[in-house]
C-alpha cells in the first residue's frame, strides 16, 4: 500500500475520533449542567446558616447533618412524608385498577365509538391542569371532598389515568391475539384469559405505568395545594420552611433531599422493568 492510499485513512481515522471526543464533551457538559442543580440542593443542605447566605459562595466549608436531623425529629414535616406516600400509592393501585381493564378493552374490541372514547380520554391529558382546578374546586366543596386524603386520590387518578389507558392499550396491543383465541377454545371466558394470559405478560408494562403514575404523584403541585389544603403534600409543605422574614435554606434543601430520596430507590429498584417497558414495541 502507498502513502496515497493510506492517507485518507489516516484522516478518516482522525476526523471519527474528533468526533467521538466532540459527542463525549457535549455529553459530559450536558451531565454538568443538569447535575449541577441536585449539587448545589445537597450543598445547601450541608451547610450552616451562615456559610448559606455567604457572598461569594463558599463551596470548601465544614459539612453538617444538623440540617437533616432537623428535618426528621419534626413530626410535621414526617406527617407530610407519610400523607405523600399514602396518596401517590393508593393513586397507583387506584389507577392501574381502572386503566388496565379499560385498556384492554380499547385494544381488544372494536365497537361502535371506541375511537372517539379512545380521543376523549387522551384529550383529558391535553388539557392544562389549572383549567380543570376550579371545577375539582366546586365539585369537591360540594360533595365534601376538600382537604381530605381521598379527594385528592381521586384528583390524582383523574390526572393519571388517561396516561394508564394509553400507554397499557399499547402494551396490549403488542401481545398476539392468537393466545387468547386459544384459551377461548380451551373453555376460558374474557375474563379468565385477561387475567390468566394478558396480565402476567405485560406486568412489564404494568410496572412501567406504575412507576411514572407514582412519581408524578409525588411531585405534582398544584392540585396538592388547592385541594389539600389542611393536609398538604410534601410538595406543599416544604413551604414550612418559607417564612415571611426568612427563608430556612438549610432545612428547605435538607427536606427537599429528602423528597428525592423515593424516588431514586423506586428507580434504582424498576430501571430494568420502566426501560423494558417504555421500550416495548419500539423495534419491529
């Protein structure tokens, strides 16, 4: 071989490991720029009062968990701990009991206006949630509702529950027909094949669903805060640390640290199944 021909070799070689390192430092500026928020609550979180409000930021100081056992010897902010927990978990369970079902018949039979039911619960998911917090607001009231655990368990599954529906119709969209058509030749009815054939082979799915149903449970807001009221979430409660005259930085970050920590062992724990799950069907 000459060196003509080598060259392009050569330049082919250099120009893919320029680009290679290109991706790698964008990827490694992009980890930087979104890690750097969870940093800096954690930072906060380890600091005294007088290292937070310090100018220019100090960020070599002396750590200190006073902030934390602050923030789980008060009986309060565990209280919201706890009610979050109760409402994200019986929202989960609440709405997989009414999704899945409905999915499953979305996806198995064709009748007369599947598909505009099909579209209307989907467009419950393009409406802006504050549209629909005065009518929760008014029908709550009047129904008595508000401020209590099971108004807002049912204010969560009405906002998650077209989610279920349509991610589930397409896990069931996904297992062949041909199995149940075989149990209903072997004498089982609809109800006995859905739940001895279609459940157990899309529990991936099932986790999947569960895991994003509880996570955005547990982080939502608005709804939590108006209808809540005098049982508020986590979300709303890390207001305790929000005073008229000062803002607790320490036990603010400690708690909101705190609140992340579900949410990571939940991840930790049903990464394989969410992937799995959320990629099913991708590839034909």
């Amino acid at each position: 071989m000459t060196r003509t021909d080598m060259a392009p070799t050569t330049r082919g070689s250099a120009g893919g490991h320029f680009r290679r390192g290109l991706r790698r430092l964008t990827l490694l500026l992009f980890a930087a720029w979104t890690l750097f928020p969870l940093y800096w609550l954690i930072n906060t979180s380890l600091k005294l009062p007088v290292d937070v409000v310090a100018r220019p930021p100090s960020f070599i100081f002396e750590p200190t968990l006073s902030n934390y056992a602050s923030v789980l010897t008060d009986k309060v902010i565990l209280g919201y701990f706890l009610t979050t927990f109760t409402v994200a978990a019986a929202t989960t369970v609440c709405a997989l009991l009414i999704g899945t079902p409905a999915a499953y018949v979305l996806a198995r039979f064709d009748f007369r206006g599947s598909t505009d039911i099909g579209f209307w619960i989907l467009s419950t998911r393009f409406t802006p949630p504050v549209a629909m917090l005065i009518p929760f607001f008014v029908i709550f009231q009047n129904i008595g509702l508000l401020n209590t655990q099971a108004g807002l368990i049912v204010a969560h599954v009405a906002l998650n529950l077209s989610l279920v529906i349509w991610l589930m119709r397409g896990f069931f969209a996904e297992i062949p027909r041909e199995l149940e058509e075989a149990a209903y030749i072997d004498g089982a009815g609809y109800w006995r094949s859905f739940a001895t054939i279609i459940l157990p082979l899309s529990r991936t799915g099932m986790a999947a669903v569960a895991v994003l149903v509880f996570l955005f449970t547990w982080n939502e807001f608005l709804f939590s805060l108006v209808l809540g009221g005098q049982i508020p979430m986590m979300s709303v409660g890390l207001y305790k640390f929000i005073g008229y005259q000062q803002i607790e930085w320490g036990r603010l970050s400690a708690a909101a640290s705190l609140m992340l920590v579900p949410v990571l062992l939940i991840l930790l724990l049903f990464q394989r199944q969410l992937v799995q799950g959320l990629t099913l069907g991708a590839v034909k």
